[in-house]
C-alpha cells in the first residue's frame, strides 16, 4: 500500500467500515454507540471514492461487531463494507444486510402516528429491502425510501 | 382469547372470529348476563364517538359492569400535558379491561403495551376500528346464515374508509367473492389488490352503480366526503351517483341486506329505510352484542 493512499492511520485488531456516504459518517457513529466507547477510533470523511461521491471511513481498534448490531447502518449506509483487521491483515470481509425488523433509528412518515407525538420508540417491519419500505408496528402505514428520516 | 388485547382485526384468526360472532348470537338471545358484576372497565374517549361509547356502555350495563371514565380528552388530565403512556399506567392500575378510542394512529398498540390490562381499540384516528368489523362480520353472519363463499358489494369511500379495509381483511378469511364499487379519486388501494391476489380472491372494480348489485349477498355502503376531493368539481360530480335507491333493489337477490357503519349522510335514500334488505339499524344494535361478545370473551368470562 502506497503512502499516498494511507490518509487514516491502520490499526493492528479491529473493524474498518469503508463506503460510509460521507454525509452519513456522523449517523452512524451514533447509530454503533461509537460516540460512548472507550476503544480507540479514527475516522476520515469527504475522502474520494469511486462507488460514492465522497465516502467516510472509520477504524475501530479492538472492536468486532456482530452482525445485529452492525446491520443497524444498513438505512443509512446501505453499501458500507466491513474489513476485519486481526495482525495489521484483513481476514475477512463483509457486507452490510438490511434487518428484518428496525427499533429506534428510522421516523413513521405518518404525522399523526403516535409516535410522532409522544415519546415512543419506532419499530418497523422492513415489507421491502430492495426500495426500501417499512410498515410501522403502531399506525401500520409504509415509509418508503423516499420518505425516509433517520432520527 | 383471555387476557388478550383487540388492537387490530388481524389479531385475531378465523377460529377467533367465528368464536365471537357466536357469542355474540348467544348475547342476543339472552342479553342479560352479569359477567362484569364486581369488574370495573375504563372508557377513555380521547375524542368524543357518541355512537361507539354508547354501544360499549351499553354492552358494559348489560353485563353489570362499572364503567370509569371520560368522554372526551378536555376532560382528561391530557389538556395538562400528560402523556397517554401515563394516564395508560394509572388507569390500568384501577380497571380490569381498558376500552380506548384516541385520535392518534397506532396508540392503541401502544397502549396495550403499556397497560397490565387488556386493551380494546375502539378506533385509533383512520388506523383501526376492529369492533365495528366485529358486528359487521356478526351482522353479516345473522343474515346470511354464513361468513362462506358470499359475494361481497362495498360502495363509496373505498379509498380512505377504515371500516372497509378491515372487513376486505377479515372476510379474506372466508373465500369471498368482491366487488368494489367507487369513483376513479377513491378506488380501493392498490395495497389491498395486492393482498386479494396473495390470497387468490377474486374481485371486481366498476366505477358505475348500476344492476350489478342483482348478484350481491351484501352490499355494503358507505360515506363518500367532500373533504376526501382535491377538486371540488368532481365531488359535485359524484355525490349523487354513489346513491342508493328503493327501486334499484327490485331485481336484487331475497338474501340480500344493505349494511351501512354509519352515520349516513345521503347515500341511501331514505325510501330504503322500510325495504326489508335495509340492515343498517340492526346492524347498529348487533354492535352492542358483538360487544358484549368481546369483552366475556377477552376477560375469560366464557
């Protein structure tokens, strides 16, 4: 690896979760807790990037998320790539995957959904990964990907 | 069914279905039973329904119960800002059933999470109004002998009215036959097309009221609102079309019987009134033993 390309220093054990839109970065420090973790982490954004206009990247050291936890970024980061570092070397490499079910993190398009009017956390039914679309576990209506606000 | 909150109609299966609405023949029969003697059930009306408080109330005097409550939220401690998980808290600490209606959609659900006794949803904002399908599916049943194989007519507001979309999922469950009868501004939505195609139930659209309702078992007629048009010029185009009339049921099926949630405004003449396919009012008082029906049934009184 040339120097040149080496803008976030490598971390010896840990995750890097590259392809993050740039815009997202913050999200989804929020979204994996990474904000209220004592590991070391070092992040990049408004890197350049051939499958994203400008693309964040985050190294966390001595981290390993399952997948639950990190298919949480999903919605927002739907072509995040996750390489796990063991020994300075990437021994695996994996993709993010939209969950079935999503608590918290997405908003009910509906105004006049109860959780939009009183302190309730959000839960979703994902009806469709591709063009994403979740039916709301309270006033059963569909958010579509185009009404999509990630709170 | 004891113990379990009626939030959604889609809570309950066909079997649960079928068990209430023969209760609810064996409350009309013998309405008097005091089931709830010594039972407090809470009725909170975070916005007035006169009709579907009276039904409920009804149903609760019926069976002896007491009722705690309020009829509408300016009466309640939400005009000082408490929230409905709260007043959900307090009142399912006093009471043994909570029946609920709430302009909110999804706070029904909501609230039978919260509550330690179960919920009746009577109506949260355009989401869910499972009794009101419950007594359909009663009425339904007294007339026709069945919830079987029955050809199915809904008219009007198939696009934004509840009722309609949860009596298409409930008699889903009874292989019928549908037909939907509506202007072009208030088809049935396509969602609902969707789910009879998963299910391989036939249905029909028609934008004409005419002598196609010679084959129906039901028809079921409902409000068509100014409020529900973009364009004030096609409601004037349509409010009179969607009208049913006495001599338009002549060449109509003896079985037939026209149901109707209620109010009406002019959608059925009122020279219907005295045919005897007209249900409506029947079909009103069918709420209070369908009710009665639920509530035995939800606290494990039968």
């Amino acid at each position: 690896m040339s120097k040149r390309k080496l803008k976030v220093s490598a971390i010896k054990e840990g995750t890097v979760i590259d392809h993050i839109p740039a815009n997202q970065l913050f999200k989804v420090i929020s979204i994996l807790g990474l904000d209220k973790v004592s590991n070391q982490i070092t992040f990049g954004t408004n890197l350049e990037s051939s499958k994203l206009n400008h693309k964040a990247i985050i190294k966390v050291s001595g981290k390993y998320f399952e997948d639950d936890e990190i298919n949480k970024i999903a919605l927002i980061a739907p072509a995040a790539k996750l390489n796990i570092i063991k020994d300075y070397e990437v021994i695996e490499k994996k993709v993010v995957d939209v969950p079935d079910e999503i608590v918290g993190i997405a908003k009910c398009f509906n105004p006049k959904c109860i959780t939009n009017n009183e302190p309730v956390t959000t839960r979703f039914t994902v009806v469709s990964k591709d063009n994403i679309a979740l039916k709301c576990h309270y006033c059963e209506k569909i958010t579509s990907e185009e009404h999509l606000k990630i709170t | 069914m004891k113990g379990k909150s009626l939030v959604s109609i889609s809570d309950f299966s066909k079997e649960e279905i079928l068990e209430i609405v023969k209760l609810a023949a064996e409350f009309e029969e013998n309405p008097n039973q005091l089931l709830l003697d010594g039972k407090v059930v809470a009725s909170l009306f975070f916005e007035p329904s006169t009709r579907t408080r009276l039904s409920f109330e009804t149903a609760i005097n019926r069976l002896g119960g007491n009722i705690i409550g309020f009829t509408d939220s300016a009466s309640s401690s939400t005009t000082k800002g408490e929230t409905l998980k709260d007043t959900i808290k307090m009142v399912s600490n006093y009471s043994d059933l909570i029946v609920m209606r709430h302009p909110l959609e999804g706070s029904a659900r909501y609230a039978a999470e919260q509550s330690d006794v179960p919920v009746i949803n009577a109506g949260d904002g355009a989401n869910q109004h499972p009794t009101q399908t419950l007594l359909d599916l009663y009425s339904i049943y007294k007339t026709q002998g069945t919830l079987e194989n029955l050809n199915i007519f809904l008219v009007g507001d198939l696009k934004y009215g509840r009722t309609v979309h949860s009596l298409l999922m409930a008699m889903s469950l009874f292989n019928p036959i549908f037909n939907f009868i509506a202007p072009d501004e208030l088809r049935i939505p396509d969602e609902y097309k969707l789910f009879l195609d998963s299910k391989s139930i036939r249905y029909f659209e028609h934008s004409e009221f005419t002598d196609i309702i010679s084959k129906a078992d039901i028809l079921y007629m409902t409000r068509v609102q100014r409020e529900r048009f973009s364009d004030p010029i096609e409601y004037e185009k349509v409010k009179n079309v969607y009208v049913l009339r006495n001599s338009m049921l002549d060449n109509t099926k003896d079985n037939l019987r026209i149901l109707h949630p209620l109010p009406r405004v002019n959608e059925i003449h009122t020279d219907v009134d005295d045919n005897p396919k007209a249900y409506y009012f029947q079909q009103a008082e069918n709420g209070v033993y369908t009710r009665m029906a639920i509530m035995a049934s939800i606290l494990g009184l039968k």
